[in-house]
C-alpha cells in the first residue's frame, strides 16, 4: 500500500508554498476560478520528496509509514514540474527537492512579514551551447571537453558555498586562458540547486535589487564596458539582508584600469568600503593549462574531423601550440589544432593561424548566405558586432534608427539571411583574439575594406563609447605589435567629444608594454593634435597623465634615471589640484629611493603628505611610502606615519592593510609586543581587509609566538591558514612549514 498524503497535508503544502509550484524556474500559479462562480480549479499537486511506496522514485526505506504521508515529504508542484521530477531522478534527487520547498517557504514567509503580493521571477540568466561545425574555438561548445581545472572549480565550489548573503569574486586573464569556459563549466555544474548563467543585457537592470527566490549565480562577463553599471550593481547587493544567496562572478582582463576604479568606487569611501567587504577574495588571475592538458584538447579538435591522431602528431601539434603561445592558453591548443589540420600546412606563427581561421570562417559564411546578400555587407555586419562585444538585434535595430547608418554598408534588421543566424552574426567574431584581427585586417587591406572599417568604427564609436573603449584595449593587449593598431584610435576630428576621445588614446599608452613602441609617436602627436584645437584644461591634464603612463613604462623597464627625468618634465606642466599631480610625485619619489637619493624622495612624499589638493588614498601612498624610508633606521617614525594613515577617512583597504602590517612589524622591532599583536587583531577583524591579506598577519603572529618561545600557541594560526583556500603561495607554503617543526606534529 502507497503511503499516501491526506487532504488536510495537500492543502498544507499548497498553502505553504502560497499556491505556487516550488519549482524555482516555474513559480507557476496553481489554482484560480472555474467557470462557475462557486467552483475553483486546482492544477497543482503534492507531490513526495521520498515515494510513498518502494520502488518509486527516490524511496526511502528509513523512513515510517506516518513520516512518508506527513507534510515534511511533500512539495508542491504544478503538474509538469510533478512529472518532471519523477522522470528524471537522477537531476532532481532528495536534496534539490527539499532546497526548492525550504526556498518557497521561505521566500512566502517574507512576503507575508513584508506584505509582499508577489515573488520575484527568476532573472533572465543564459547558458550557451553552440554546437555548429565552425565554433570549434567557442567556449560554449559542448563537444569540447573540459580539461582539468579541477582545483579552480573546487575554488569556485567554496566560492558559492561562503556563509555570505551576497558574494562577487573577480577572475582575470588574457584572451583565450580559458575564463568564460570555466564560468560555464561552473554553471552546468550547478544548475540544478543554482539558478546560474551568464547575465543578459536586457536583464542588468535588475540585478542590483535582485531579492532571489533561489541561489543564483550571475556570470558577468566583459566587464571593462559596463563598469559604471556593474559597480552600482555590486553596491546594492552589497547592502541585501535577504533572500537566497546571490553570488556575482566577474570576468576581465585584468584588474586594473579605469574601469576596475569605477566598480570599486573609490572616489566614493563609505560605498568602496562595502564593495569590498562583499568581495570573497582578491581578484584571481587564471593561468595556462598543463601540457597534457593540452595533448587532450588536440585529441578532441582532431575526434571532431574524424581524424585519429597518433602519439607522434600529437606532440608536434602540442609543440605547435607552444610555438605561438608559451603561456599555455586552451584556447591556440584549440588553434594549433585546426592550423595543423589543414591541408595547406602548418602556419609560421600566431598570427598566420588566426588568419587562415578567418578566410575559413568567411568561406562558409559565404557559402551559406542567400545569393541576393553582399558577403561584404556581413563582413560589416561582424565588424561593427565585433568592435561593440557584441549586440542583440534589438540594440542593433536601435543603432540603426538612432544614427546616421552608412548607406549601403549594412543589412536591415529584417534581411532574410536563411542558412545564416542573425544573432550569430552579431555576437562578432568570436574569440576576442581572432575578431581584433579580422578589424584589424579589414583596416590593412584595400582602399575600399578600410573605408568601411572606419566608418563602422566610428558608428560604434557613437553607439557605445564604453563598449568601443574596451574593445581598443583589448585588442591594444592581444595585437600590440599590428601596424593598423593607432588605426582604431582614428575615428575622426570628434569635436563634438574631443575629451572621450583623448582619455581613449590615453589609455592605450600602458597597454603597448614598452616604451620603445612605434605607435606611441602617433599617440602624443594625436594628442598634441587634440590639445591645440580644443584648448580645454581636461585635455590638457589627459596628456599630463599620458605622459606619467609612459614614464611608468619606462620606469617598469627599469631605467629609474630616465623615468625619473620624465617625471621631472610631466610635473613642470602638471597642475597641483589634478590628480595626477600626486601619482607623479609618488613615482618620482621612488625613483629617487633607488637612484640612491633618499632625501629627494622623502621630499617629494612629504610634498603630497602636505598637499591640501592631495586626496586620502594618495596621502594615504605617501606617507606608507615615507615609512618604509624609516623603517629600519628610524621604527618610531615609521610606526607615526603609518598612524596617520589609519586616521585618514578615505582609504582603502589595501592602504590600511600595509599601515597595520607594516606598523605591527615595527612595534616588535621596538619591543612593544601588545601593541604589535594589537595590530594583527585588526587586521583580522576588518571586514573589507581581503582574506589573503589576514592569513598573512596570522602566518606574522604565529612566527612571532614561535620566536618568543611558545611555538604551541602558534599551531591556531598555523592550521588556519593551511586550512584556508584564500592565500597567497608563499604564506601558505611557509605557514606549512612552520606546522611541521612544531613540537608533536
């Protein structure tokens, strides 16, 4: 006999779940009146979590007969979602169940304290799958397995699973290592207890007041050209007490830039404070994957064409891949692959293979479109989506209509492209790598190709200047030695927004990697261009900061004489209130430490300390960069300036953190211990100090118990960090070594 539920135990679970199905991506509404005006209609039912007999899905012999019929092993479901979790047991399994009934319940509780009439839907998250013959290179085709990567999802595992409301963790690395793979492997993994994708545009607007019926995990990616937007995003989560919890992994480049300052609003402490504290750890750079990793890939790309590689071709092909990346990245495994596939030979460098996949990639697009299409209006089509990262046929229908559409370079929204998808087309040219160098190309090639490259460029210049400044700066990263790369900086006189413009050719200089490169002429002189004819202070103060950017670079290859000389040169034409002034001060200011000029250098830090114009973040660099002058002939001193930085209002964490370490390691020198000791314990307490940063002053206070003879009251902090999965390598490795020496271990 089947343990079944009662009707008080129905309509129960069908109250408590305020007459919704528990099923998170449903919610449907389960019942609502009948045709006669005393009848109601019931589409819902209660459905067993364990079966209420054996042999049905997910039984549970443990349980008694009273237990399998009681409110506690039901949910309610609508009718689909209750055939749905009996047809396919292995998906939805007891906890997942019991996930989904704790959620609703708890979701309707809130909403009967609050007053609320409804729960939020779901929002709009996706998880791409491209499985065409040409999208061998996407991160989203299935039929490329993933290789290892197994420590990094374990880090992303701990990640979801952080006690915290609210979480967001930046990833970075360069185009191609592997970041949106990953995301998407973390997001299949997990589908079915997390609401997890890869954020929409059309859905960002709701994420900063997002009260989730579910976890949720939102992947944003290409993070650099929605700064301002995700920054605001991350400020509202950051201040949510409830709902289930919401964790936001972003994805870059890099961690660094003007859009890495946005999102961490600096220029605003109280908020920057509370985005950091929801930050789970400091940004995580993804590196290359093992050689046998790679032996995998190349396995995978040939199974696709039918080709069985021996053991010898393999490693010739591995040998490829190393040849035109040496980092490691999957993604030129992937390229290595495909080039030595060919029936052409194998390529002489990066480049040559990404262009050979190009020609390919045009070839059967133009194989598939219908006669009555120009390839060459596709081709605009790929570039103008290329240069924007991307659009949806509604924006580009907006583009069209709002602006100025050059004629007869561009399809219509509606065009009929048959074979060829529309939203495939204007996603770009994908990876980022491979479509940097079909505009590049297109900007190199004949008199009519780069007419319309520019003029593309331009209109997307007007669409979306943030998109079209990330787009540059990704590819100043990936293509810095193409000679059409300053092309891209050219999108006319601008006078109607000469400042966006110059703050764009700007911000290329740090990015070219060496001071020596023959596009920074054209840069300054572009800039000298722009200056002369708009004669606005804002550009005059960007080419101040174009000209601190390039003494870094030299700086950075270590000639201190010269960087210093260049600094000299920038101040003389720097304003005191810019900002700028005070990062040049402090650069100089170390290159005179090591031109062995220390008096210079405490001199110039001392400028900026006194500055009235200076704000807290760089009195805050100043006067950390005075300290460590003082700090080994002079502790009393160092441990003064590194209080005045801990009095400054608006700093951050990173700031206070080297005040309190560095402070901490000079009161030992003095002999002050308590206080010493003091220091490490706010250091632990403060809750936007990263967590990296606090396993580093326990790894400092268990050498300093260690030192003082009671290397047993060091074994806590010594097991915390090994514990960890948040530090940096040398503190962990260190902290394991101290473990084993100590008495009993």
């Amino acid at each position: 006999m089947a343990d079944r539920f009662s009707n008080a135990v129905k309509v129960t679970l069908a109250l408590r779940a305020a007459g919704r199905c528990s099923n998170p991506d449903c919610g449907a509404v389960t019942s609502g009146p009948g045709l006669e005006p005393d009848r109601a209609i019931n589409v819902g039912v209660a459905a067993h979590i364990t079966a209420a007999s054996p042999g049905g899905p997910r039984y549970d012999p443990a349980l008694t007969a009273a237990e399998r019929a009681a409110a506690p092993n039901g949910i309610w479901l609508c009718q689909t979602c209750g055939k749905l979790i009996d047809s396919d047991v292995p998906r939805y399994t007891m906890q997942v169940l019991r996930q989904w009934k704790a959620e609703v319940e708890r979701r309707a509780a809130e909403m009967l304290a609050a007053g609320l009439g409804s729960a939020d839907d779901p929002i709009e998250l996706d998880l791409p799958s491209l499985e065409t013959p040409d999208s061998l290179l996407s991160f989203a085709n299935p039929h490329i397995t993933r290789v290892g990567r197994e420590d990094e999802l374990a880090e992303l595992d701990a990640f979801l699973g952080t006690g915290r409301r609210f979480a967001w963790w930046l990833w970075t690395g360069p185009s191609g290592v592997g970041k949106s793979r990953l995301a998407i492997e973390l997001c299949r993994a997990v589908s079915g207890t997390w609401h997890a994708g890869f954020l929409r545009d059309v859905a960002q607007s709701r994420l900063g007041s997002l009260q989730a019926l579910r976890p949720t995990l939102v992947v944003v990616d290409y993070a650099a050209q929605r700064g301002a937007w995700l920054s605001d995003a991350l400020f509202q989560l950051s201040q949510r007490d409830r709902g289930a919890p919401v964790r936001v992994l972003v994805l870059e480049r890099a961690a660094s830039g003007p859009w890495w300052d946005t999102v961490q609003r600096l220029n605003r402490f109280e908020e920057s404070e509370q985005v950091a504290a929801s930050s789970y750890a400091l940004p995580r750079a993804l590196g290359g994957v093992s050689r046998g990793d790679a032996r995998s890939l190349i396995r995978d790309v040939a199974a696709q064409a039918g080709i069985v590689l021996s053991s010898t071709n393999v490693e010739d092909i591995a040998d490829h891949a190393e040849s035109i990346d040496p980092s490691g990245r999957p993604l030129f495994a992937l390229i290595a692959a495909i080039d030595w596939l060919d029936e052409n030979g194998v390529s002489a460098g990066r480049d040559t293979a990404l262009r050979r996949l190009l020609s390919r990639m045009d070839a059967q697009t133009a194989e598939r479109l219908p006669s009555s299409m120009p390839p060459g209006r596709v081709r605009n089509l790929r570039t103008l989506a290329t240069a924007l990262g991307g659009v949806s046929v509604g924006e580009y229908a907006g583009i069209l209509k709002r602006l100025q559409s050059p004629a007869g370079l561009l399809p219509g929204v509606f065009d009929d492209f048959q074979a060829v998808s529309v939203d495939e087309l204007l996603d770009g040219v994908r990876p980022d790598i491979l479509g940097e160098l079909y505009v590049l190309d297109r900007l190199a090639a004949g008199s009519v190709e780069q007419h319309a490259a520019m003029t593309l460029l331009r209109l997307a210049w007007q669409a979306s200047q943030d998109a079209y400044h990330a787009f540059v700066e990704r590819t100043a990263a990936d293509h810095r030695g193409h000679g059409q790369l300053t092309s891209l900086l050219d999108i006319g006189e601008c006078q109607e927004s000469p400042v966006p413009v110059a703050r764009l050719t700007a911000d290329t200089v740090p990015l070219l990697r060496r001071s020596d490169h023959p596009a920074l002429t054209w840069i300054f002189d572009r800039l000298t261009t722009l200056q002369e004819a708009s004669r606005q202070p804002e550009i005059d103060e960007i080419v101040v900061t174009a000209r601190f950017r390039f003494a870094n670079l030299v700086h950075g290859e270590g000639d201190a004489s010269r960087a210093n000389e260049l600094y000299t040169a920038a101040l003389a034409d720097c304003e005191p209130a810019w900002p700028v002034h005070t990062g040049i001060l402090n650069n100089r200011g170390i290159t005179w430490l090591q031109l062995d000029r220390q008096d210079a250098g405490v001199a110039d830090f001392t400028t900026v300390i006194d500055a009235t114009t200076a704000t807290d973040e760089a009195r805050a660099c100043a006067l950390n960069n005075r300290a460590d002058t003082y700090d080994d002939d002079d502790p009393t001193a160092a441990v003064i300036d590194r209080t005045a930085v801990l009095k400054l209002a608006e700093t951050t964490y990173n700031r206070r953190y080297i005040a309190l370490a560095r402070r901490a390691r000079a009161l030992w020198r003095l002999g002050k211990h308590a206080d010493a000791y003091q220091d490490i314990d706010t250091i632990l307490a403060t809750a936007d100090i990263a967590m990296e940063q606090k396993m580093a002053a326990r790894l400092q206070r268990a050498q300093w118990l260690i030192a003082s003879g009671t290397p047993a009251s060091a074994a806590p902090d010594l097991e915390t960090v090994t514990a960890s999965n948040r530090n940096f390598d040398s503190v962990e490795s260190r902290a394991h070594e101290l473990l084993a020496t100590l008495p009993g271990r």
